[in-house]
C-alpha cells in the first residue's frame, strides 16, 4: 500500500559540494531523510518504470536509510532498483552501475572522506542517467522543492533483504540486490592490462592498500589480491565499517600516517595506496616518496598510454582551479587542450560527455576518466599499477623522470577545519575587497601580477559559475588561492593552496614546505588568518 504523509519543511536542506551532508542525528529526525529524498522526486520527471541505482559507503545509518529510499522511489513509480549487498556500492562503482545498466540515476548514501559513526556525518546525493553528479540548476531545484515540502509518497512494505543477492518485488517494482565488485572490475579489465600486472606481481613487487575499513575492501581484496595476485595481507583494514573502525577515511597524511610511515621505512613495499571512505579519492605513495594529488594527475595523464583504455590518447585534461598546474604542461605537450574548472566532479560531467576530455582530477585526492562520471580511487590504483608493470620503474624515478621533463610544481594545502563560518566568510569577503589593489604590489622578492575571484564560463552549455576562491597569482608563476570548502558538516573549513613553479632545470628536490615558506608565510599576511580566525597552525597539511 502506498501512503501520503504530511511533513513541514526543514530549513537546512541546501545541498553542498557534494550532496547533502549532516551529522548522523540531524539525518534520524522525524521525516528528515523522506523530506529530502521525496524533494529529489519532485524535481526530476520521466522516471516512471525506469531504474534508479542505490547504495552507500556502509556508514552508520546507510541500511536505515536505503530502506527508506526503496519505500520511497517505488511509492512515486520508480520501477527498478538496483542495490549493492549490504547496501554497499562505491560512488564509483554506482556510476559504473548507472552507466552499464543505462539506468535514470541514482542515490548515494555517504558522506565521502568524512567521519563515520552514531555521532559522525552522513550524506545523500543524487547521481544523473550520465552517472556523474546532478548539476547545480537540479540541486537548485531540489533544495527549493525542499522549502516547500508538505508531504512525501512511501510505501507500506516489509524491510527488503539487503544481505542476500537477488531479486524482490515491492509494490510491484523489482529490487535487485547484485554483487557490487561484478560490473566495476568487468569495466577495469576492459582498461587495464592485467596480465602485465599479473607480471609484475610474480616477478617480486610488492604493495600495501590501505582500504581504511572503508567501502573499497571488497573491490581491492577481489581485484588487488585475487584478480592480479598481489598476495594475502596487501589490503589492510577491508572490512567496511559503520564508523570506519574510529578512524577518519580521509586518504591524506595526517589519517593515513601508518602507510607513510611505513613507506618511508627499510621495510616499505615498492607501491603504496589508499582509498576513503566511499573509494572516489586515492593516495599514492612510492617507496620513499609522497606522490601529491596534482602530480598524480599529471604522471598519470602523460603515461596512460601505457594502458590499454588510453593507448589512443587522450582527447583533453581536466583540472579544478585548485589543482596545480602541472597537468596544464602535459597537455602542453600532448598537444591537447586542459581545462580549468571550480571544484566539484560535476563541472567535469560536460567535458566528458562531450568528449572534450578523458582523464580529469582535483588536488584533493580525486582522479577519474570517461569510464565513469566520478572521481575513482581504485582506477587511479590500478592505472600507476599499469604504468608500473609496463615500464618496470619505480614510483621515485618516475617522478624525477617527469620532474626533468616538464619541471616541477611545488604545492601544498593547508586546511584550517571548523572554523567559525562568521570568521571564515568575513576573511574571504576582505581577501575579495583586497583584489583590487593588490596587482602591481610587491611582498619582498614577490610581485603580484593578477589577483581575482574565479569564474567559470563552461565551454559546452554556456553556464556561467562564479565565486569560487580568490587567486592570487605572482609574476614567477607562482600562486596562492583561498576558498572556502563545501564537504563538512560542522563550522567552515578554509583551505589555502600555495603553489611554486621550478623549471627543469632548477632545483627539482627540495622539501615542500621548506620550498614553499615564503608563500606560506605570505599566505598567512595576506588574509589575517590568525587573526581572523585564532589559528596559528593548520589542521592537517597536504
């Protein structure tokens, strides 16, 4: 039976970056998820016996909450859907899902890289029929659909099986509940080579995956170790967990210290990886050095060829703002265009589907293709393993290789978290007021030569995106932008990125942050940030 319920509006339902995302608590209020997931419906049409696409990272309150969509998308007509056992699927792997399946879209339940747990964040997000995230004129809907909500559609039904594989009707809708590893390694292996993996396993190399007891486990136990042999005990921590085992499933190297260390050590394996907590961001350590998101990027774009999926070449780069500019000197060299973008996957959804671009990443951690329209962290695994095992290098040489071939971008963010929001967006408003007059100016040896606030005019549908982090840019080709994060739940998070450009033929191996005082130093001066915010330091440093 298929019952109306009356509910009033919630006044913070305003998707982010991301999706939605709160703490677990503000998600188990009364009508809280069916508000948002009903709000979703109402703004969407066509749907009526199509497929929709459901799972999360396994978080504290994703089987509560899958159970709640099921009810919900079969009561406004939904006709399939489509979850992962458990109610576990990748962020990655949905896309690959909605995708293949050639579904209408799809719901993700996670909160990506942040905490898990009774009193961490969840998240619900929406995912379009192309796979990638639902762009800002359908969040913008959604959110004011949600300002005006005054009653919801969900079905009377028993809880459905998440546990088992195979199919249920509700409602008459069918419920699939499928393998989620299936579907997403049958699409690797159509990009990858796995026999040269395969290879260069047998021949003694060796690697660590740290799936932070998050939702990457299955696919890295599944791919890594049975797939293409990487021996017993290569994944550590691959049972997902609702609070991800009390750790942060953010693959930096302040909540992936162990691995660090571990690669930085005489006993350190040649290749070492992790994924978050719903597998679209990676981290790529090499014995003896951190590989930084920017650079991978850039190593990956100009070595994919190496792969079978991208022995053609690519069609385009793609790049958020934030990013350093090193993928920009690849496609300089490749001969094809690199797109700067805000930050956010769904700004690259465009240039995908439009075949301007193939390979796309942000410096947080997030790397991808046109296989998918997500950010894939165990793609970006598989893709330095491709590399690794067709041109039998290490990680370190092949980054001093790259380094003597296009220079070097030393680049770092530092990330200031829950702070005050008043403080935060009274910093930017005075760093906005700065822009002005800051070119022309000098800061010791430094002289600013353009200050702005990025926009975005976006090549294939003409939408034009403002607002999104104040650049400062320094005549040597330097940098230092500012902007405001968009994925936490509590206060604000600011986030400085400081970028220093060395040409092959300078000093190519200085220690970050050691090459980048000065910029950090100016970084602090400029905008106030002690004493606008009462912080001396950073929270984590990348």
């Amino acid at each position: 039976m298929i019952r109306t319920v009356e509910t009033k509006p919630f006044a913070d339902q305003k998707p982010g970056t991301s999706g939605l995302r709160k703490k677990v608590p503000v998600f188990q209020q009364p009508n809280y998820v069916e508000n948002f997931v009903q709000s979703i419906f109402d703004s969407l049409e066509g749907f009526a016996g199509k497929t929709l696409v459901v799972g999360g990272d396994g978080r504290y309150y994703n089987r509560e909450a899958i159970q709640k969509v099921i009810k919900i998308a079969v009561a406004n007509g939904f006709g399939h859907l489509v979850i992962g056992k458990g109610g576990i699927l990748s962020t990655p792997a949905v896309s690959c899902l909605i995708r293949g399946r050639t579904a209408y879209g799809g719901i993700i339940l996670s909160a990506s890289h942040n905490p898990g747990g009774p009193n961490g964040d969840f998240g619900i997000k929406y995912n379009i029929g192309n796979g990638g995230p639902a762009p800002e004129k359908i969040t913008d809907a959604i959110f004011a659909r949600t300002t005006t909500i005054d009653h919801y559609k969900i079905a009377d039904a028993p809880d459905v099986d998440l546990d088992t594989i195979g199919a249920t009707i509700v409602e008459g809708a069918k419920v699939d509940i499928v393998d989620p590893v299936t579907e997403y390694s049958a699409l690797m292996k159509t990009l990858f080579d796995f026999d040269a993996i395969r290879a260069l396993f047998a021949s003694g190399f060796r690697m660590r995956f740290d799936a932070m007891h998050a939702v990457t486990g299955p696919y890295a136990h599944a791919i890594l170790e049975g797939e293409l042999g990487s021996g017993a005990g290569t994944v550590v921590n691959g049972v997902p967990l609702p609070d991800f085992g009390g750790h942060h499933p953010d693959p930096n190297l302040t909540y992936a210290k162990e691995l660090y260390d571990l690669m930085m050590s005489s006993e350190a394996p040649n290749f070492g990886a992790a994924s978050d907590g719903d597998g679209d961001r990676n981290l790529i350590i090499g014995r003896g050095i951190f590989v930084t998101p920017s650079d991978s990027l850039a190593m990956l774009a100009a070595n994919a060829r190496h792969a079978p999926g991208y022995a053609k070449g690519l069609a385009g780069i793609a790049r958020s703002m934030p990013t350093s500019a090193a993928a920009d000197r690849v496609a300089a060299k490749l001969g094809v265009k690199c797109y700067e973008t805000p930050t956010g996957w769904k700004f690259f959804g465009n240039l995908l589907d439009a075949g301007l671009a193939t390979i796309c990443g942000e410096e947080s951690s997030g790397t991808g293709s046109n296989h998918v329209r997500e950010k894939d962290g165990l793609w970006a695994v598989l893709l330095w393993l491709n590399i690794l095992a067709k041109r039998r290098i290490s990680v370190l040489d092949l980054a001093r290789e790259h380094w003597s071939i296009y220079g070097r971008n030393y680049y770092t963010r530092h990330d200031y978290d829950e702070i005050d929001l008043t403080a935060a967006n009274g910093l930017m408003d005075a760093l906005r007021g700065q822009l002005a007059s800051l070119p022309g100016t000098s800061r010791g040896v430094l002289k600013i030569h353009a200050a702005d606030d990025f926009e975005y005019h976006d090549p294939v549908d003409g939408s034009d995106t403002k607002a999104q982090g104040v650049r400062i840019l320094f005549e040597d080709g330097s940098r230092i932008v500012y902007r405001l994060s968009g994925t936490g739940t509590a206060g604000a998070t600011l986030r400085v990125y400081i970028e220093r450009y060395v040409p092959e033929d300078g000093n190519l191996g200085e220690e970050t942050q050691s090459a980048l005082a000065d910029l950090i130093a100016l970084s602090h001066e400029l905008a106030g940030i002690e004493q606008r915010t009462g912080r001396k330091a950073p929270s984590v440093i990348t």
